[in-house]
C-alpha cells in the first residue's frame, strides 16, 4: 500500500492525473495483451477525483478555463480474450458521474475491439498488430444549470436528452520485449467521430421572465414560466429565423476526425509490474470549432495524455492494480459527446484521476 | 433574444379599444378526451362548455371549448357531463347561430333535439312528438350526415331538427325582441326557457309534426302559450322581457297571432326537397325577422295587448303569415346602434380628428391614413346614434378581435382579441367594462413569417370601463394610443422594428353581441376570426374564434 500511495502523491505532484486516451486505457496499449497465463482476463476497477483526493488543488491549475470539472467517480468492467494465437477480443463498459460543481453528468461508456497480430517479434522487429474498435458514449440526458452565453441569448440552463458519441477507430500497435521482463510499446491510430443527441431544451429569461425553449433543429420554440410579472408578456414564441444565433446539429452533434499517437513501456520487479505511457491525440472536428472562432472562444483539439500503473500479483492469475492518468484537456477525447460549443470552454483544463481495481486471469 | 414583428402594436390598440378583454379558462373534468358534434347544421366557432355542476348554465369556471369549421368539438381532458353549446355559424347557412343548445351526458351529438331531450324528454318521447323511427337514437345520430353524393343521409330527421330551431329560435327572437334586449345572455336564457316548455308540453299529447300532415299549427299555439307562460315566471328571465310579454297580451294572445307564422316557416323547412332546398330555406326562415318585427309594430300601435280579443288575435295571426315566408324583412328594423354618417374619427393627438367614412376605411384605394408612431393621446372619435331603445341583460357579455394582415407581399399579421367585456346601458349611454382577470391575447406573425408568438396583454386592459354614448351630438372617445405605445415601448426589446412599420395594413374588426349596424338599419358582414392562443411547435395550436359582425378595410401607417 505504501507503493500505491506512493503513485498518487506522484500524480498529484504532477498536478494532472488524468483519464486515459481517446479509446479507454489508450494509453498502455500493447500488441501483446493477453495475459502470461490463461486465455482471457476479467478487470473491475474504480476511477476517482475529488477533492478530497486532489490535495494539491490541481484541477484549478486550468488554463482558459473557470469551469473546471470538479469530481468524477467510474466504475468499469473489461475483458479480454484471446482468439488463436494471434486474435485478441476486449470489450469494456464503463459508468461515469462527472460533476463540474453546478452540473452532474452521467454517461455509461462502452467499448468493443479486435485485436489481430500481424508479426511476432524476432529480433528487433516488434510484434506488430492492428486493432479496430468501436467506442462511444451516451447518456438519458445531460443539463446544465450554468449559463450559456449565445450570440442571441443567455441560456440559464440546457438540457441535451439522449446524447452519444459513437467512434471507429484503427491502431497500429508495435511492442518490443526487451530483457527482464520489460516492454516498450508505440501506436499510431487514427478513427472518426460522429455525435448525435435526442432533442435540446434550454431556459432563458427575456424582460424578466423565464422561458422554457425547445429546439427542434434551429428553430425554437418558448413558453413562459409563470408568474411572469405583473405587465404584457409573451406567452409562447416559436423562431426560426436562426436569430438565437444558434446552429443546434453542428455545436452538439459534430463529427470529427482524430489520430493519436503513444508511446508507453512496462517493466517489473518481482511481484510488481508498472506501466507508465504517454498519448497524444489530435482531433478535427466539423464546424463546431469554426463557430467557437467566429463566437472569439477558445477550442480545443489536441489532448495529451500520461498515465502510470503498479499492479500487484498477488496470485498467479490475480492482481491488485492502482493507475493515475492525467490529460491536460480533461476528457474531450474520452467523451467527445461531452465537448460542445457551450461546454467547450471547459476542456481548457488539466484534469486527472486515480483509479484501482482487480484483474483475472482466466 | 429579439423577436421582430410589424404589427403587433396597432392590434394590441385596436384590440384595446374595443375593450376585449376575456376570461373563459376553466377546470378539466375528465380523464379521456371527450368529443362531439355541434349541429344545427354544422356550428363552427362555437363555444362548447362541460356543464360540471349539471346546472344548465355555461358558468365562467367551466371547462370550455370551441368547435371547428366542422362542428366537431373536444375536451381533451374530458367532460362527464351535459354540454352547452352557444354561438358559432351554420356551416350550410352562414347565419349566426342563435340560441344555446344543450345535450346530456354521454351524448355525442348536440342539437335543437338533444336540447329538447337535456330538457326534460325522453329519447321515445321526442321520437314520437317527431313521428320519427321508435328508436332513432337522438344522442348519437348527426342528422346532418351525408353520403357521397352529398345528400342527407337522413334528411327526415335533418329538417325535424331544424324545424323544431325554427320554432326555438323565433319564439325566442320574439320574446327578446319584445323586450327590446339585445345580446346572447338574454337570448340564452330566453331559448333555455322555451326549450323547456315545448319539452314539457311534448311529452305528451299530439305529434308536433309528420311526414304526411306536416307542421301542427294547434301544436305550435300550445308550445308558445306554454313558452310565454314559463318565460314570464322564471327568475332567471329579465323583467323587461316579462313586461314585455304581458304587455303583448300574454300566452293566448301571443300564441295566437304568431302560430301560424311559425307553423309556416318551420313548414317551409319541411318542404325542403333535398340538402340545397332544406339549406336555402332554412337560411331564409332563420334570417327572417318578420314575427317579431311585426309583432313589435302591432303591440307598440296598440293592435296587439292584453286587451285583444280572440278574433283580433285572428286577424292578426292571418297576416302575420303572409309576410312571415317572404325571404325580406317585413318593417325596418329598430333597436341599435350606428356610427352618425358611418363615419369614425380618428384624432393623432386625442383632440383633434379627422373624419373618415366608413367606405373610406373599406376602400383599398384610400383606407385610414395613421401618423406612425402615434401619440400616447390618439384616440377614436366615434359619435353614435341610437334607432330605437334596447338594453342587455344583466351580465352580458362581448368579445372583440381584430385582424390585420401586411399588404404588399410580407407575411406580417397580427391577430387580437379580448373576451368576457362586461357590457350594459344606462340611459343613453354603453358602459363596458374589463373584469380584474380577463384573457386578451395577441397571436402575431412576423413579417418573413419566421417567427411567432401569442402575447398576453390581459393586465393592460384589466379593470378598464369605457363609456360610449348615444346621446344627441354626444361624442364618445376611445383612447388607444397609450396601449400601443406601451407595447412599442415595453415590448420593443422583443418586437423589434414596430416604429419603423410604414405601409398598408388589412384590417378586420369584429365585435358581437353589440347591436351595431350600419346607419340606414342594414347589417354589417358577418365576420369571424380565429385567434390561436397557442402554439404547437411552430403551428397555431388551440384558438379561440370571435364571430360576429364587423368591418373589413384599410390603414396605412405614415410619417
């Protein structure tokens, strides 16, 4: 224990533990993932900031950013199997609370890949595999209580329902195995993004009364909140001149494209194995960020992720693992659904987490 | 957030100055929607209330509704009783809709028949006072229904339905006339009255009428005599109209000289060959005025009183048929209001007005030119003459709307109303007054028809009383200027670009329940407007419609 404490205090010196890479765990990927015994592997684990855990204050060490996320609590099963010799299955699916200190998020994650090793290592040559995945994100809905500042209105408050991302994404993924155990991995991938969101509500105040606004595309529509004063207010508006200066599908359901690329290496010493890796993720998104520009607000599309594991075998086919991550752009490219025009500003800051879990090999 | 609009401020004038202010809203009472039909031909624009305290009053609390240009009507959230239903057009005749129908619970048809029924018949009795089928269910059989070809599916029971309204209407006409009230309330009650005596005196006792003898003028005598008599007790029945009736002669006298004129009228809708003819007659019998009329003419000359003897009343009744079939009105008629000259006034300043005519207004080529913005004392100039005497009945009341469409290619429109004014008459003098918690609504369009809204203006006209006077040389004022110019001022964040308005504007006004007619007697058009009071999404959702009779011309809004 006094090695995972360790781990922490270390990540939180560094001042951003971080969630990991575009696809969940990116950051350790590795050509040759199946486990030393058995065919598969089982992992249960815990993902964690608070402020409790951030000692340092780290997650306002933001850059451009007042919004910071404030806590985030996971839980995430995965698996693995292994197909052949060669062919390896994952899947994962992942809970997540997200809170930004006025708004709580709740996405459920999941994640499906194959795995295919093209070379083995001989040599200098590393073992060499392709995998492909699809991932994604969504949520019942999501709502904001922070206002929004739109060219044509504040918005109090905005509520997305059924929000989601869906991802495909292909790496190519080289793994040297050096002496004593040591590993030295390098990916390179590259996928699309394509969000998409059930309908968008919001509530704005206009000379003094609360509107209730749905959109459908850009149009919208408004209905008083009552009481409403004591003078002559509109009742009900509907809109779609596009004055609200809103443009709905490309701020909240964008597509993109991004590559990544990593490095990471794991080593041991007796019953202990590290991991420490580094990502880094490049995304183009479609319009979302050109409206940012034209609004004179910041966008974000580079992430760079560093991530640190120390798992414990305590059996020869169980182990205790304890990891910090930590992004220097929250999780824009964990949960792209989650980056919008109007929650982008949030992604100008570090953010990093600290998880634990059991892993077995079967 | 700015919404721009163009006309929003000459309607929420207008609308203002007509004082329509409007209540309505009232308690679900169900769980399911409920729906129904409103025929005496198809009633479109009528106001359908869920009678929930069973007492055969449209009560102000009461869940209310309207129906469509079909009659079709719906609560959505139900109705598990007996619904009254008032107001409204005939689909087939274009006529107003005089009386107030009523049905019970369960019914889905509401009719001059069901209202018999509501009133105290049962469904055999009215069948056979009818010599309709033994078991025509009444409830729920439209006797307006059509086949393909668009004849009457029934057409036995369409023209029994609007026969025994003829009898209802005119007899209620009659009375109210004499009584010289105008306004629903008093036709309401009224009807409601005699609807219940013809009920109580068909329940037993001959046919009204059948396929082969027609129309029993013996059965119409009783029914009026028994009309008279229960209209002169009833408490809810204006004193005027009480007096009025004794001082006709009271039930033998009257049901005497009109039995035959009545007999006749609903005959002639009896005779109807096919849907066109039955349509065509009943426009012309139910617009016709001649009973009362002449009746009004025979009691103020003194022919007709409690002094008439049996074989006057004879006489009487023998040429009161012979004008009471022909398609004109038989005398002028009296007991309304008119603008002197037809002309309005229109002053800028509140002192000053320039005079224009009514033909002014509905010219396309000239219309009424209005300054643009407008001072806070603009106002209308309006002198009114009376022909005759009339009052309302205690607690009537009037809506008003009006319509203004953008000309010259924008979208632009803007519709208004306010309901539920109280009006009444004092002397020569037209007092209405806007309860504390009326409904005044606009509905606008912008003029690229992107953008829409319904704006509630009730607490600006709440509490307003406005005095128009009849009286010689008496000129009465309309101040409107404020309200617009409160909406430019209060609402311009909103509604942009209303003070850059400039150009030609459509206007519809529409006021019912007023007796205001043209200066030499004849009616103005019968007008209807539909106010949406909601949106769905982008689309106009529910409404209100305000029909009655109105004007149709032309502003144009200058520097």
């Amino acid at each position: 224990m006094a090695i995972l404490r360790r781990v922490i205090a270390i990540f939180a010196v560094g001042g951003w533990l971080g969630v990991a890479g575009a696809a969940p765990l990116d950051v350790f990927l590795t050509a040759t993932p199946e486990p030393s015994v058995g065919i598969g592997t089982l992992e249960l684990g815990v993902d964690r900031m608070s402020t409790e855990l951030d000692v340092f204050n780290l997650r306002n060490r933001t850059t451009n950013s007042t919004t910071a996320t404030q806590s985030y609590l996971a839980q995430h099963i995965s698996g693995g199997l292994k197909l052949g010799e060669q062919g390896w299955v994952s899947g994962n699916l992942n809970q997540r609370a997200i809170a930004d200190g006025a708004t709580d998020y709740r996405y459920t994650s999941w994640q499906i890949s194959g795995q295919y090793r093209l070379l083995e290592d001989q040599s200098w040559q590393p073992a060499t595999a392709l995998r492909v995945s699809a991932w994604g994100n969504f949520a019942d809905q999501t709502q904001s209580s922070k206002a929004v500042v739109m060219p044509g209105a504040v918005l109090n408050s905005v509520k997305i329902t059924r929000p989601a991302d869906q991802q495909l994404q292909a790496d190519l993924i080289g793994t040297w195995n050096l002496a004593g155990g040591t590993q030295v991995n390098a990916s390179l991938g590259a996928g699309t993004s394509e969000l998409s969101y059930g309908a968008l509500s919001a509530t704005t105040t206009i000379d003094g009364c609360n509107y209730n606004l749905a959109f459908t595309g850009n149009a919208v529509y408004g209905v008083v909140i009552l009481p409403c004063g004591t003078g002559i207010y509109v009742k009900e508006v509907y809109d779609n001149s596009g004055r609200l200066g809103i443009d709905v599908a490309n701020e909240i359901a964008w597509r993109g494209r991004f590559v990544q690329a990593g490095l990471n290496a794991r080593w041991q010493d007796g019953p202990w194995t590290w991991r420490a890796g580094y990502l880094f993720f490049l995304v183009q998104r479609e319009a979302v960020d050109a409206i940012l520009a034209s609004r004179k607000r910041a966008s974000y599309t580079q992430n760079h992720t560093i991530g640190l594991e120390a798992s414990y075998r305590l059996q020869p086919n169980l182990q205790l693992f304890a990891y910090g991550l930590m992004n220097s752009n929250s999780f824009f490219n964990e949960i792209p659904v989650a980056y919008n025009s109007s929650t982008a500003a949030r992604f100008g800051s570090l953010y990093s987490v600290l998880g634990a879990g059991v892993r077995f090999d079967f | 957030m700015r919404f721009d609009y163009l006309l929003i401020p000459t309607a929420t004038a207008l609308a203002a100055a007509l004082l329509v202010a409007c209540g309505g809203a009232s308690s679900g009472v169900g769980s399911t929607p409920t729906s129904g039909l409103a025929v005496d031909g198809y009633l479109s624009g009528s106001k359908v209330v869920c009678d929930s305290n069973d007492n055969g009053v449209a009560g102000a609390g009461e869940t209310t509704t309207y129906t469509d240009t079909r009659g079709n009507f719906t609560f959505p959230s139900g109705c598990k009783h007996g619904v009254i239903v008032s107001g409204g057009t005939s689909v087939d005749t274009g006529l107003a809709f005089v009386g107030q129908l009523r049905s019970p619970a369960g019914a889905t048809m509401v009719t001059p028949l069901t209202t018999l029924i509501a009133s105290g018949m049962t469904q055999t009795e009215l069948n056979k006072a009818l010599d309709l089928p033994t078991g025509t269910d009444l409830l729920t059989t439209d006797p307006a229904a059509t086949n393909a070809n668009g004849e009457l599916k029934n057409p036995s029971l369409m023209k029994k339905t609007l026969a025994v309204q003829q009898l209802l209407q005119k007899t209620t006409e009659l009375f109210v006339g004499l009584g010289s009230l105008v306004g629903s309330q008093a036709t309401n009650t009224v009807y409601t009255e005699v609807a219940a005596a013809f009920a109580e005196q068909l329940k037993t006792g001959d046919a009204l009428m059948n396929d082969t003898d027609g129309v029993s003028s013996d059965r119409v005598n009783t029914l009026v005599s028994a009309a008279v008599t229960r209209t002169s007790t009833a408490s809810t029945v204006s004193s005027d109209i009480k007096t009025a009736l004794a001082s006709a002669g009271g039930a033998t006298t009257i049901a005497t000289v009109v039995k035959s004129a009545l007999t006749s009228q609903a005959q002639e809708i009896m005779d109807g060959s096919n849907s066109a003819d039955i349509t065509a007659k009943t426009k012309d019998r139910q617009g016709n005025t001649s009973i009362v009329d002449t009746v009004k003419v025979a009691v103020a000359s003194g022919e007709m009183g409690p002094s008439t003897s049996a074989e006057d009343a004879d006489f009487l009744d023998r040429r009161l048929n012979t004008v009471a079939v022909k398609p004109t009105e038989a005398v002028a008629p009296t007991d309304y209001v008119y603008l002197d000259n037809n002309s309005i006034g229109f002053s800028a300043d509140g002192v000053s007005a320039t005079t224009y005519s009514v033909s002014d207004f509905q010219s396309s080529t000239s219309g009424i030119r209005i300054k643009w913005p407008m001072a806070d004392s603009a106002a209308l100039k309006l002198k009114l003459k009376a022909n005759g005497s009339f009052t309302f009945a205690p607690n009537q009341k009037l809506s008003a709307a009006v319509r203004i469409q953008e000309k010259g290619g924008g979208s632009g429109e803007v519709r208004a109303f306010t309901d539920n004014v109280t009006v009444s008459k004092s002397g020569d003098d037209i007092i209405l007054s806007v309860p504390d918690l009326p409904q005044a609504l606009i509905y606008g369009v912008s003029g690229n028809a992107q953008t829409k809204a319904v704006i509630d203006f009730a607490s600006k006209v709440k509490g307003i009383t406005n005095t128009l006077s009849t009286a010689s040389g008496a000129e009465s004022t309309v101040m409107f200027g404020e309200v617009v110019n409160y909406g430019i001022n209060g609402l311009s964040n909103q509604f942009a670009k209303m003070s850059e308005m400039r150009g030609k504007y459509l206007v519809t006004i529409v006021v019912n329940e007023l007796p205001l007619r043209k200066a030499d007697g004849s009616k103005f058009d019968f007008l209807s407007i539909d106010v949406p009071t909601t949106l769905s999404g982008g689309a106009p959702g529910s409404h209100i419609p305000v029909t009655g009779y109105g004007l149709v011309g032309y502003i144009t809004l200058t520097d």
